[in-house]
C-alpha cells in the first residue's frame, strides 16, 4: 500500500527537503504541499492524504488550529507535527487537537520514516520517554482543565488502573509486569479503553487522562 503524504511548513526549502527524500521511497507518494494551515485544509479536503507531516509555527493559521480542523472534518487524516523545540507549548496543543504524536525536525531518516509508518498504522508516536516529559511539562500547569468525562464511568476498574498507568507513561510490557498479566491482555484491555473513550490513541489517552483528573499534577510516579 502506497501512503499519501501532505507537506506542511510555511519554509519552502524545508518542504523540498523531505519532498525530495521522501519521494524516493517507494512506498510513499508526496501528493501535495501547504505554506500555512488555511492551504493545508485546502490542500487535505483535495487531496485526501493518509498523513499530513505538520510544522506549528506558521503564518495565518498555526499548525494545533489546523490540526484541530483536519481531525474534525470527514477525511480526517493522520497527523505527524513536526517542530524544532522539544516539547515547546504548541506540541500539547497539537495533541490535544488529536496529532497522532510528534517528530523533531532534526531527526534521522530512518526516524521520519518510521513515524510516518507508526502514525499511517494507526498508532501513536508518543513512547515512553516522550510521555514522561510529557507529564513533566503538564505537572506545571493547574489541575484538570473540566470536569471529569462522565465515559469514564463506564471504565472497569483495570481499565482505569491502565489508563492511570499509561498517563503515567509505561509502556505495554511495563504495564504487564506491574500488573502481572500478559502483554496481549494488556493490549485487550487498552483497545476496550480506547473503544469506550473514543480515544483513537496512546497520545490522546495521556490527554483524556490529566484533563479529566485520572492522574494530578505532582502526583507521585
């Protein structure tokens, strides 16, 4: 399967950078290019690309509103925010705006390469460092930002026990040595989890979760 890709950066030699990479793979296709978010919207509702590689900080319209709008509309494409900060205060945003994770711009080839398949898969390029720092930077700030999803209630006591976990950044093979079950039964419980939550995932999960209150700010590791 070819993967459709959309280019999103307000710097033009940067786009012709991973343009020219990017199509020598045989497996992808660069279908489109975008200077800001409004042309990104354009460009998506057109060309309809698996997954849309998405700088933050543009003129007109950011990446977080752009990514915000593109997860909301019928195509709905994966998006991979690529940023020059680790971790600066748009990336949150980002996720919380439904990216499905996030890249540094000085990443390797190979890196970029794999997150494009990780994201296209369906999965959340958000492992277990990322997470933790993550947390780190949303400990600062005050608490949850609304009341506690009323979804939640329909969580199994080990569903919440998971989320809790994941929140808190283990990974899957972490989570099954605490908990002392299989991976696979970790694996049921979170794809449970995410059907429940309509979270699509491990990104949007560590939102949902310090947004909602499952886990506070300070609160021990």
């Amino acid at each position: 399967m070819t993967i459709r890709l959309l280019i999103v950066d307000d710097q033009e030699l940067i786009r012709t950078g991973f343009r020219l990479f990017l199509q020598t793979q045989h497996d992808l296709e660069v279908v489109g290019e975008a200077a800001d978010g409004h042309e990104a919207l354009t460009r998506a509702a057109a060309l309809r690309p698996d997954v849309v590689l998405m700088d933050i900080r543009m003129p007109r319209m950011d990446g977080v509103e752009a990514t915000a709008r593109l997860t909301a509309s019928g195509c709905s494409p994966r998006v991979l925010v690529l940023t020059t900060y680790d971790l600066d205060e748009y990336v949150f945003g980002a996720l919380r705006a439904g990216a499905s994770g996030f890249l540094l711009k000085d990443a390797s080839r190979d890196r970029l390469l794999e997150a494009i398949h990780v994201v296209h898969a369906g999965e959340a390029l958000l492992s277990p460092s990322i997470t933790r720092r993550l947390i780190e930077d949303y400990a600062t700030r005050a608490g949850p930002l609304r009341p506690r999803a009323k979804v939640a209630d329909g969580l199994t006591p080990r569903e919440r026990e998971i989320l809790l976990l994941v929140a808190k950044g283990l990974s899957n093979p972490e989570i099954a040595a605490h908990l002392v079950v299989t991976e696979a039964t970790v694996k049921s419980h979170i794809g449970s989890m995410f059907a429940k939550l309509q979270l699509r995932d491990r990104a949007q999960a560590v939102v949902f979760a310090y947004e909602n209150g499952f886990v506070l700010p300070g609160s021990p590791g």
